[in-house]
C-alpha cells in the first residue's frame, strides 16, 4: 500500500445522526486515519489513512466491533444502491407486516373502550379487564422482542458503551410503558390505584410506527440512488466479438483491449472503443448532454453506454471494466455523494449531544410529573417522558444533509454536470466571480490562419513553409491552424530540430538550416527583434479579436501571422445569466489586451486580464479574488491545471485534456458552456434545499420536544401521546427524504 491512500467501508445499521457521530468517532480516534467523512445516506465512509500498517479490514472490524457491521468496498466494484435499499425494505416490510398483526389487538383491546364505551363493558364482563391487559402483555412481548428486537440489541449495547443513539431512546421510552404495565399487571399493590393503567399498547405501537417509518425511509433512499442505478443500466452486458469462427454474443467483463466488436444499428457501446470499419452517428446525451448525434468515423473515439443510430460499426477495444469513461463518471459520482460539506460540521457539533440532552430532558421531565403534576401523576410522568423520548429522534438531522448531496450530484450527472468533489456544491453556490479562460473556453478552440503578412525581401509561401515545419511540432490549437493552412497550400513540410517551446511566448527551432523563432511581440522585443513596421495592422486585427503573433528567421522580422478562432455561440447567453445572478465574470488570457477587450466586449465581459503567462494564471486568479471573494475558475487545457487546482472550485470542460480535469472540481462532460448555468443553479438549488431539511429538522424539534414535555398541559390540557409522538418522529425524517427527491425534477438545462 501507498503512504497514503483512501478506503471506504459499507456500514450497516446506522439509523441517525449519532449514529454517524460515533462511527466517525471511532475511525477518527485510530492511529494513522487523517481524515473521516460518514455518510448516513449512503451508508457509507470515506477514510483517508497513512501508512502500510494500517489496514482496511482493521478499520471495518474497529467499527463492526462497536455494533455497526462494515465491510471494505472494492473501490473498482459498483455497488446497485437501489438494489441494496430496495433489499432492506422488503425485510422492514417483513417486520412491519408482523408487528402490525401483533400489535392490531393489542390497540383494539386497549382503546376500543375509549372509542367505543360499550366495547370496554363487553371485555370487562366476557374474559375481564386482567385476561385483557394478559393478553395484551403476551403480545407487546412478542412485538419487542420479535420485530422490535433491534432497538433494543443496537440500543442498550450503545447505552452500554456510553454512546446512546435513536436506538436508545426507542429502546428506553417503549421499556419504560412496557415495564411500568407489566407492574400494574404482575405487582398491582406497588402502584398508587389512580396510576393503575397499562399502555402496552403504546410500546407496541411505536415499534410499529418506527417500523414503518423506516421503511418509507428506506423506500425513499432507493430513489436518492436512481441516478447511479441509471449510469450503472447505461452499461450493456453483451457485446458482439468477432473472431475467428465469427460474430459471438460474450460477456463484456470477458473483453481485452484490442478485441475487435460488431456494433450493431440501435445497439449501445459496449466498452471504450477506436472505430476501425464503418461510418454512423452515436448518440452521447446520456454521458455529455448534448442532444444532437456525434458523427463516428474510422479513428473515431466511441464511449462505453452510449448508443448508436443506423449504421454498423467495427469497433477495437481500448478500454475495459474499471477503466471506462462511464466506469469513472460512476465513481466519480459516488466518492462526490460520499462527500462531507463544511455545512455538515454544524450538524455534527449538534448532534455529538443531542442524545444526552435528550435523555436529560426525558429524565428532568418525569422528575417534574412526579413532584409537580396532577393526578395520576405516575401515568402522567409516564407519557410525557416517553413521549419527550420518542419524538426526539434525530434521523432527521442526518439525513438533512448527505441525501440531498446524493440526489443533486446524481441528477446532475444525468445532465453532463460532474460534481468530482461533492463540498462543490456549497463552494459554487457561494461563488461571487468566475473567470474564464478563453482559447477552447469561451472559443471554440479551432483557430483559423485569417492573415499572413510577409516583409519585404520574403516569399510568403516559403515563410508559411518554415513556420508550419516548427510549429508541427507543438500542440497548441495555434500551431495546428498554421500546419492546416500550409496542408491546404501542398507545402512539404520538413520537420523542426532542436525545437524548444517558450511558455506563454512561443516557439523556436531550426527548419531547413535557418532558425526560426515565432512568437508575441514581448517575444520579439526580449530578443531586439523590432515589429514596428506591422504595429497598425496588428493593432487593427487585434481590435477585431484576432490573435497576431510574429515570426522571425535567422534573427530578422520575417513576417506577421494572425489567426481567429470562432466565438461559442452560446458564450453571450451564458455570461448574461450569470450576470443576472449576481456574479461577477472575467477573462484571463495570454492574447495582447486589445484582442481581449474586443473579445469580452462581444460576449459582455468587462473585467479582462490579458497578456497572461501560463504560470501567471494563479496570480491572476489571486487578484481577481480581493480581500475575501471566492472564485471559480473555467478551463480546459493543461496549463489551465494550476489555476483549477488554485480556484475555491475549478470547472473543467470535459472536452479538454485529462490534466485539467483531474485538478477541477466540477466537469462539464460537454463543451456546451450552458453546463456552467446548470451548474451554478444545482449547487444554489441543493444549498437552498439542505437548509430547508436543516430548518425542518431542528425546527421540528426545537418546537415539539416541548409540547412533548407538556409545555400546552396547563394552559390547554394538550399531553403528547407516545403514539403521536412516534408518527411525527417518522414523518420528519421522510419530509427531509421527499424535500431532497424534488431535486430528481432539476430540469436537463437549468435557466
């Protein structure tokens, strides 16, 4: 193992915010583990750890061992979440199904004579009120210890251990009501006769309750995980192998790279693929967004999950399993769900004590039934702190957070947006300026040769030959539009020698015997090279967005190049939106400031940086951001990776190189800038939604845990019933589960 490296373990059993706090607790307090983030929604957690000595399987057994079962999760395997969620409901649909049966006479022989009065006359002069409350007492029994065991298993063992959860406080309130009747059963000559009643039906009835509630919840995370479980169906089982006997159906995880695939007309890509034979248009919406077809022809990269249209394709395996486009999308999405956001670390501060304040609460408040309340002061007592403890479930508050995460970087997955890190989310939504790169950003990336001006004594051919031969040996989009302009004349070109690129400046190097050196005018005037003679053209080209450049052979002004590479026609409408939203946009460019200025006039950016090296890009950045602004920052080529690993949130587009989208935070998986509207508004919709849940779920129980207490007792003789408190605890957790699904309805373009 590597020095450091990152793990994470599939948790079971964690039904609350303590939950989480006290498996993050124990992972935290293991030597070597530097960071922890516990996930409730996902039931997950991502641990960084350093050092070979600690293991993986140490950390799950750590857990495991405080009474969370965990396993290690292959970090290459992609776990179904529907499918696990959806296993886990039916066994609580199971358990709730039983606890109903056994629970449903025990309500019926205890409040039926409180809905109907000659019903209570009827039990009382058939088998008696004591075979009645037997009964009742035999079948409460069976409900706790049967479908409620686990409250009580999970329950006590933290209590135990000092760190009770919403398994304790279930397991406490319903042992108190089933403790107190089995004493006015079993032992009536210890309770006072006016405290002589039996509220079995109230501990069964909260198991039921709970049961219940917990599988709505459970019923409702399976949907936060629609989205992966699209991605996941994305991916066909069988592809069509071309071998030596013919065309056989195999399993994909069978393929090797280099095999060569049959696609068929309306089939999906089975895996990463270079087309070989063939010619047709495949549909990339599912993985880019863009809703119009890509043409494919022979040399044409093809990704796995996406689907082709008429034609037939031969297609020759680049990438398998684990290493696929969408293998990484899911992976990426999954650690962006698992994500913890510094939002979160409020929760978590609370939650750490919520639960003993809640038990003390419980406790103060049955002490002041007992010493201050009317008669029956014992059932009175009863009831409220059973009461107090039931409705104080803190599921809610962590569930606020993690499954509004897991639904907004899911759906936005769906819609080409890639959350990389999920903390993007809080960090794009308070975003005050994003700055743009602008060569493959704002333009389209392919600049065209627009002028090519010789001096005197110089043959423009044979410059545009000498010039294309060094610049085929550079990358730049620059460079490949002088190489194109050259290929469209038939010019031979002779390759470059002792070529050296000058960041940010230009190029230089030695074709055909004579050295060649092309570049800015800062270039030219650092080598007392004059430019004087090309000065109004170039400022006139400048002016109307050209990119002009010189080159220089043998140590004398050889000539003036300019290229133009085209607006994206969707820049004007993108910066306008995020104009109307109150953010403040910019440019940063290496082109001479008048090309920029006339570049940013036309698509409405007044805050322009140009003449920018690219190890100048950061300082930019730092100008830009001010005394305490947080910044984005949009890019797409290598030399834009120091500024999106710089940037609060770096977003990359994804039709740019690997290297700036491994350092950015979000990934358009288009090159359609309107990503960046969608992106912007996810991060603030998901913001406002997880301080909606958060609002809920300390509102909910900032208001009732007094109404629990009795705090509407003397002045409207209002008692809290532990049934009604056990149905609002429920219903608080699936109001915060179905406010975070409203994010599954984000449109696929955002306005």
């Amino acid at each position: 193992m590597s020095a450091s490296h990152t793990i994470k373990l599939s948790i079971d059993k964690m039904s609350c915010a303590s939950c989480v706090g006290r498996v993050d607790r124990i992972l935290s307090a293991v030597s070597g583990v530097q960071r922890v983030a516990v996930n409730l929604a996902t039931e997950e957690a991502t641990v960084d750890i350093a050092g070979a000595h600690l293991t993986p399987e140490f950390l799950a057994q750590e857990v495991t061992r405080a009474g969370y079962p965990a396993q290690v999760i292959n970090a290459r395997d992609f776990e179904d979440p529907q499918a696990r969620h959806s296993d886990r409901a039916h066994a609580l649909a199971r358990r709730t199904l039983l606890a109903v049966v056994l629970a449903l006479p025990v309500v019926v022989l205890e409040m039926g004579g409180h809905m109907v009065p000659a019903f209570h006359q009827f039990i009382a002069q058939t088998i008696g009120v004591q075979a009645s409350w037997a009964v009742q007492a035999v079948l409460t029994t069976a409900v706790l210890f049967g479908p409620g065991r686990a409250f009580y298993a999970l329950g006590i063992s933290a209590l135990l251990k000092h760190a009770p959860d919403m398994n304790s406080l279930v397991a406490i309130g319903t042992a108190a009501a089933y403790l107190f009747s089995l004493c006015v059963l079993l032992f009536p000559d210890v309770v006072p006769a006016q405290s002589q009643a039996v509220y079995f039906e109230a501990a069964a009835v909260i198991v039921v309750l709970i049961l219940l509630g917990r599988w709505l919840e459970a019923r409702a995370r399976g949907h936060t995980g629609a989205a992966i479980r699209s991605l996941l169906d994305l991916q066909p089982k069988i592809a069509n192998l071309e071998t030596a006997e013919g065309v056989i159906p195999v399993d994909i995880e069978t393929l090797s790279v280099g095999d060569i695939v049959l696609l068929k007309p309306g089939e999906r890509v089975p895996v990463d693929a270079v087309v070989t034979e063939g010619r047709g248009h495949i549909d990339e919406s599912m993985i880019t967004g863009e809703p119009l077809p890509v043409e494919k022809l022979p040399g044409g990269l093809v990704t796995g999950g996406t689907v082709n249209g008429q034609g037939s394709l031969k297609l020759k395996v680049r990438q398998t399993g684990a290493d696929t486009v969408l293998a990484g999308i899911i992976r990426m999405v999954q650690e962006a769900q698992g994500a913890k956001l510094p939002i979160q670390t409020l929760v978590d501060r609370i939650t750490h004590w919520f639960v003993p304040g809640v038990l003390a609460i419980a406790t103060l408040t049955a002490l002041l039934w007992m010493i201050l309340g009317p008669e029956p002061v014992a059932s009175h007592a009863l009831v409220a702190g059973v009461a107090v403890l039931i409705i104080a479930c803190p599921c809610a508050m962590g569930l606020a957070t993690p499954t509004s995460i897991m639904v907004a970087t899911g759906r936005a997955a769906e819609m080409g947006v890639l959350f990389r890190k999920g903390d993007a989310l809080q960090s794009l939504a308070e975003v005050d300026l994003i700055a743009f790169d602008k060569t493959g950003t704002l333009t389209v990336g392919q600049p065209e040769l627009s002028e090519l001006t010789v001096s005197e004594g110089y043959d423009r051919t044979e410059v545009l030959r000498l010039i294309a031969g060094l610049e085929a040996r550079a990358e730049h989009p620059v460079a490949k539009a002088i190489v194109d302009a050259a290929t469209r004349h038939g010019l031979e070109l002779l390759p470059g020698r002792d070529v050296t690129a000058l960041s940010g400046m230009g190029i230089e190097g030695v074709v055909s015997g004579q050295f060649v050196l092309i570049g800015s005018d800062r270039l030219m005037k650092d080598r007392g090279l004059e430019t004087t003679a090309f000065q109004n053209q170039a400022d006139a080209l400048s002016e109307r967005g050209h990119t002009v450049f010189f080159a220089a052979i043998d140590d004398e002004v050889a000539a003036m190049i300019s290229v133009s590479d085209q607006i994206k026609p969707d820049a004007e409408r993108l910066i306008s939106g995020l104009v109307s939203q109150g953010i403040e946009v910019a440019m940063i460019t290496g082109d001479r400031k008048a090309t920029a200025e006339t570049v940013g006039r036309q698509i409405g950016i007044n805050k322009v940086v140009a003449e920018v090296l690219p190890n100048q890009k950061v300082d930019a950045l730092t100008q830009l951001r001010g005394a305490d602004a947080k910044i984005a920052f949009v890019g797409d080529g290598i030399n834009d990776a120091p500024a999106l690993a710089y940037a609060d949130v770096g977003i990359a587009i994804g039709t740019g190189t690997d290297i700036a989208i491994e350092a950015a935070d979000v990934v358009l998986m288009s090159g359609n800038l309107q990503g960046i509207t969608s992106a912007v508004s996810a991060a603030k919709m998901t913001m406002r939604n997880i301080r909606q849940n958060l609002f809920w779920a300390f509102g909910y129980n900032v208001v009732l845990i007094p109404v629990a207490a009795g705090a509407l007792y003397s002045g409207f003789g209002i008692l809290l019933s532990p049934q009604l408190a056990a149905g609002a605890m429920a219903l608080s957790s699936l109001f915060v589960l179905a406010n975070a699904l409203r994010l599954r309805r984000m449109n696929r373009r955002i306005a």
